[in-house]
C-alpha cells in the first residue's frame, strides 16, 4: 500500500496529514472535556467550576454531589460515547458503500434494532428495560436491516442517492412494523416513541455499564480494519488486485458498524443524523483516509452529541415554551440533531456529484 | 427532474381502450365485493337476507345503526380517500416525470401531521370545525418546500432524498412537540399518525366530498397536461406549453386532493404510489387520461380492502390501515427500485 503517496478516491496520508490529525485530535479531546465539564455544570442547578470538582472529588455539598456524580456525568458519558460509536458506524458505512450519503438512522440499521428491542421488550412495560441482553438483541436487528440493504443494492450494484433511497424507503417501512409493535404498549407509548428517536434523559450509571464493555471492545476493532478500509475504497479491482480478501473485509466492516449501531441505539435510541455529520465533517478535518478518518468521526460525533444534548437541555430551561414550564424533562436530544442533520444531508445532496 | 433524453413513446400493439372498459368493469365489481364485505364482517354479522331487509327498512334497529351509521361511512370514505390519494399520486408522477414519486416521500403527509400535532399538543385555539383547513394548509406548506428544494434535484432519486430530508426536519419539530406533550395527547395523536379509518362518520365522509368532488374533475381536464409534461420539459416546451407552470399547477391539485384525506384520516403510505404502477400494468399505457380513472378504481378498492382486512383479520383487535399500506406497499416499492433502474417515464438512465 502507497502509504506517502497521494492516492485518489481515498484521500492522501503524509507525515503534513499527520501532524493535522494529532492537532485535530488534540482540539477534538479538548473540546469533549470542556463540553463534558459545560454539561456538568449547567442545567436546572448551575454549578461553578470549583463546585464540580469538589463534588467529583467526593466533597462538597450532598445535593451537589448527588447532582453531578448520579445524574449528570453518566449522562455526559453516555452521550460521548453513543455518539462516538454512531460517528464511527456512520464513516464505515460510507466508506464500505462507497456512499457519502450513508448514515445508520437514515438507512434503516438503528430502526432495526429499535424493532428488534421492541419485539423482545415485556408486554405492557412502560419503560425501556436495561440490561446486558439489550446490545445483543439490537444487533440481530441491525444485522437484519443491513443485510436487507445489502441484497436489494447487490442486485442492481446501484451506488450513490439511488441505494441511499432504498435505504430511506426499508426505513420506514421498519418503523412501520415498529408502529405496529407500538400498539400494543399503550402505556409506554410516550416513552419509546421518544427512544425510538433518541433521546439522553433520564440515562444513569446503568446504561454506562451496558455500553462502555462493548465500546471498548468494538472501537479498536475498527481502528484496526481501518487500513484495509483504506484498500476497499480503491474499488473492488484494486483491493483484489492488492491481495484483499474482498468479501470477508466487507462483511467484517458491515458487521462491526451493524454492532456500533446497536449498542448506541440500546442505551440512547435511534438518534437521527449524527453518524452523517460526525464522518463529513471528520472528512473535511483531516482528510477521507479511513486511518485518520475513523478515529476522527469518533471523537466528532462525540462532541456533537453532547452539544446537542446540552443544547435540547438548555434550550428548555431557556424559553419558557407553553405547556412546559413545569416540565422537568428536557427535548430529546435525536430532535436536535435530526432538525440540525437534515438540512446538512440536503446540503451534502447538492454537492453529491463532486463527492462521489 | 427532467430528463436527459427524450425518446417518442413506442406505438403498444395493443390499444389500451380496450382493455380500459374491462378494467373499469373489474373494478366496480370489487368496489360492490369491498362494500358488501364491509357492511357484511365484523359482529354483528347479518346474513345476506337481513342486509337486504336493511334498506327496505326492515330489521334490528341495532344493527341498522352499526351498518348505517359505522360501517356504511367507513366503507364510503376508504373508497374516496383511496381514489383520491391514486389520483393525488398520478398526478405527481406525471408531473415530475418521476414513477418514484409519492405524496408520502414529499413532506406532504410529515406537514399536516405537524399543523395537526401543534393544535392537538399546544392547544392552539382553531375551532374544531376549522381544523381540516390547518391541516390541509400545514400540507400544502411542506409539499411547497419540497417542490422549491427540488429545483436544485438531479435525477429521480436525489428528489425523492430532499423529499426525505424536509420530512425528516417536519419529524424534529413533530417530536418536539410530543416530548412537549402530556403522555394522553401523545397517545390520542398517535393514533391519528398511523392513519386509520377507524372511528370515522359521515361527518368525515361529508367533510372530504366536497374535494373529492371538486379535485377529481380538475384532475381529469389536467391529464392531458400531464401526458405532455410525461415527454419531458424539453418536449412539452416545444409542444407550446409552459412547462414549469403547469407543473405547479398539477402538484397544487395533486397536494390539495392528499391533503384533505390527510387531515381527515392521518398519513396513509403508498396508496398514492402503487395504484399508478398497478394502473399502468393492467392497461399498458402511459396516457394519464386512461390511467387516471383506472388508477382511482384500483386506489379505491386498495385502501378499502386494506382497510376491511386490518378490521377483520385480527379481530377484534385492529390495525390501523395506514401501518399496513406502509408494510406492505414499502415492500413492494422496494422490489420495485431494486428491479428498475430508473424512474423517468420516458428516457432517463
């Protein structure tokens, strides 16, 4: 593999691109701790500086400390790490596709797995259960929807809007089938149908303990087919040409963003968007070579999660909307980034043929 | 959107008049099956004779009221509003030269849901009575950001994708709004979501008749445009037409005539779409004035049918009819897409 050469289609990787992706790194990580802390701090409570650290060093006022270790950290750990997982699902999906297009919630994948979670969840609970199984059954649902995807794209080798259409059309007719599940849990109703569009309330130390097992298993994993993703985006004749088993590579990078997207769906919902943006914007940062580009969708993705979940949040202290203002909930956090997400994809429709 | 290439419509060996008068006789027939059923299913069943003796007159006064007044109307506004949206949605595709193209992609159906959802969750204060007219106008807003964002389209199915996208923005704010609400408005609207016949009157089927009546006619005379605007703009320009006008023209019609059913009976999917494509099928032409009214039996009699089997298949539960349309006409639409390979009626890639 030409490693310091300019190679087109994948994006160039040279000692000037590497020195970019640590700086990028590098103000990427100091933005997730100051969004992280910022998270900490605001909300129904303000809290200052000195207070948060008191309180995460086991000091300070009782409330406080209630306040930041149960109730806000778990929530800001969460949102960090879903939203790295879907950032990463997202870049492998358009990598593999071929396809920048190509986001989890957009073609289907989350919904599968929110319909899979549903199938399994107990008649007539009203909550979201939480447990070790849920990662698990949600990836049988993701691994559904893609394989679907898979075949209806295998057939035509359709590329470009086209497949990112029939992803578009499989989504909702899962969702359909989700309607229909829905029906007979009247009394969670409210409850899913704002997972089932992602949101972070209410997320505490248990969902932390269900994710972060497989996150630290799965994010390596990718890293490490990183550079074989780097061949796949040559085209099919070249990556065989260069000796890649082309056929077990793609299936290995499908089923691993299938699994990145299940285990972020189990603990936040189908939050809508940020695997599109997170990878785009990565791209634009430090360049379309997956070696960079993977870690990079992780730790944007990342930060925008938060943001966007800080943003819902201060966004419903901050205007008194009617009918709210007892409210203690805040907006899902998959509303802000679908209504910040969807314009970007239009956006990203109107330059597809440069892209592609 | 418009086509690259434009290619003179091969001549059918067949002349599709006549299969027209079969069709349409085929299509009556099970308009009178889908009616008797309708009347017929469900509990009480009445047998045939008591039926009969219903409309002299005669009878349980129970039963003539379950028939008369709930299964009569619902039967009546499932024929209409499939009629309408079949012709809602021949329209479109004729208009955007796109076979693709369904009110359900276009942001139509995610616009009314929204004007609903704000006055059921804010309790915005519209009379009841007036109700519709916000919904048909939260429509025709989100079909008019479509059509203005499809002007920067290429190709069938980058318009459908800003289709998707407005729609995927309409269902932010629609989930805000729920999030918003109190947990027994969000189960009240869902309902209305899903799209359902189910509950519905004869106030309903009065308050679509007068569109129904309207737009349909106004669809007729507007076929011919259609068949024009079906060669490509560069054609119908050259026939003397002005192109870009007349589109608008017909999407108005096609986004009025979705958006009345809508605001009476919630989003119902792919009706619009796959009653054309049937249409076309079964009297192998592409000129909308025979697929027109072919297109309104079959969407009649699809969404009547679908309707009757959601009532009776898992009774006494019920599915929502518009949750069924969805499962089995995305399916459809799917085999479709993978099957062709493009979406412009003629040229194209």
């Amino acid at each position: 593999m030409a490693e310091n050469k300019a190679i087109p289609g994948i994006g160039e990787r040279s000692a000037r691109h590497s020195r970019r992706f640590w700086i990028v790194t590098g103000v990427l990580l100091a933005m997730l701790t100051a969004l992280v802390l910022l998270h900490l701090a605001f909300g129904r409570t303000p809290l200052s500086l000195e207070e948060i650290m008191a309180a995460l060093s086991g000091n300070g006022q009782d409330g406080h400390r209630h306040i930041v270790w149960n109730l806000r950290l778990p929530r800001a750990l969460v949102a960090m790490t879903a939203g790295g997982l879907l950032g990463l699902a997202g870049a492998i999906l358009q990598v593999v596709m071929r396809n920048p297009l190509m986001e989890p919630g957009l073609i289907g994948v989350s919904a599968g797995a929110v319909l899979a979670v549903i199938l399994t969840m107990p008649f007539s609970s009203a909550a979201i259960p939480i447990n070790g199984r849920m990662p698990i059954v949600a990836l049988g649902g993701a691994l559904l929807s893609i394989g679907m995807l898979y075949m209806f794209n295998g057939r035509t080798g359709g590329s470009g809007p086209r497949l990112a259409l029939i992803g578009v059309v499989a989504a909702s007719v899962l969702q359909a089938a989700n309607s229909l599940l829905m029906l007979r849990q009247q009394e969670g109703l409210a409850s899913i149908l704002l997972w089932s569009f992602g949101s972070l309330n209410g997320r505490v130390w248990a969902h932390w303990n269900m994710i972060w097992p497989w996150a630290l298993a799965l994010v390596p994993c990718a890293l490490l087919m990183a550079r074989r993703a780097a061949v796949l985006q040559l085209g099919d004749e070249t990556a065989v040409g260069l000796g890649l088993p082309l056929f077990r590579t793609r299936l290995l990078l499908l089923l691993l963003a299938a699994a990145l997207t299940a285990v972020s769906v189990s603990a936040v919902g189908a939050i809508g968007f940020a695997g599109l943006i997170g990878p785009h914007i990565a791209a634009k940062l430090v360049g379309r070579h997956p070696v960079y580009l993977f870690p990079a969708s992780v730790l944007l993705a990342g930060t925008l999660l938060i943001a966007a979940d800080w943003i819902a949040g201060s966004a419903t202290l901050s205007f008194s909307l009617p009918g709210m203002e007892h409210r203690v909930t805040s907006l899902p956090a998959g509303a802000v980034t679908t209504l910040l997400g969807a314009p970007f994809f239009l956006y990203l429709l109107r330059l597809t043929k440069k892209l592609i | 959107m418009p086509s690259e290439t434009v290619a003179i419509p091969k001549p059918k060996e067949r002349r599709p008049q006549r299969r027209l008068l079969p069709a349409a006789l085929l299509g009556l027939f099970a308009i009178a099956a889908v009616i008797a059923v309708g009347l017929k299913g469900g509990s009480p069943s009445p047998s045939w004779g008591e039926l009969a003796g219903l409309i002299s007159g005669e009878g349980d006064a129970l039963v003539r009221t379950i028939v008369a007044e709930i299964r009569l109307p619902r039967v009546v506004l499932g024929l209409m509003v499939g009629a309408m949206l079949a012709v809602s949605g021949t329209l479109m595709q004729g208009a955007m030269n796109n076979r693709l193209a369904g009110p359900e992609l276009l942001g139509l159906s995610a616009g009314a849901s929204l004007a609903a959802a704000a006055i059921l969750v804010l309790r915005l204060p519209v009379p009841y009575h007036l109700q519709p007219l916000c919904v048909l106008a939260g429509g025709l807003a989100g079909g008019a950001v479509v059509i203005m964002a499809a002007r920067i389209a290429r190709g069938a199915a980058g318009m459908l994708l800003i289709g998707m996208s407005v729609t995927a923005m309409l269902n932010g704010l629609l989930i805000v709004l729920i999030a918003m609400g109190t947990s027994n408005d969000v189960n009240l609207f869902y309902a209305y979501l899903l799209g359902s016949l189910a509950n519905r009157g004869w106030e309903q089927v009065l308050r679509v008749l007068p569109w129904f009546a309207a737009m349909l006619p106004v669809a007729f005379v507007l076929a011919k445009r259609v068949n024009l605007l079906q060669l490509g703009d560069d054609s119908a320009s050259g026939l003397g037409i002005n192109a870009g006008l007349s589109r608008i023209v017909i999407l108005l019609a096609s986004a009025m005539l979705l958006a009345s059913t809508v605001a009476e009976c919630g989003p119902i999917g792919y009706v619009s779409l796959l009653a054309p494509h049937l249409a076309r099928a079964v009297i192998l032409s592409q000129d909308a004035r025979l697929v027109l009214p072919v297109s309104a039996l079959i969407g009649a009699v699809l969404l009547a049918l679908a309707d009757q089997l959601g009532r009776l298949l898992f009774a006494p539960l019920e599915l929502p009819v518009g949750v069924w349309t969805t499962l089995v006409g995305g399916t459809v639409f799917l085999l479709i897409l993978s099957r062709k390979n493009g979406g412009a009626f003629h040229g194209g890639k």
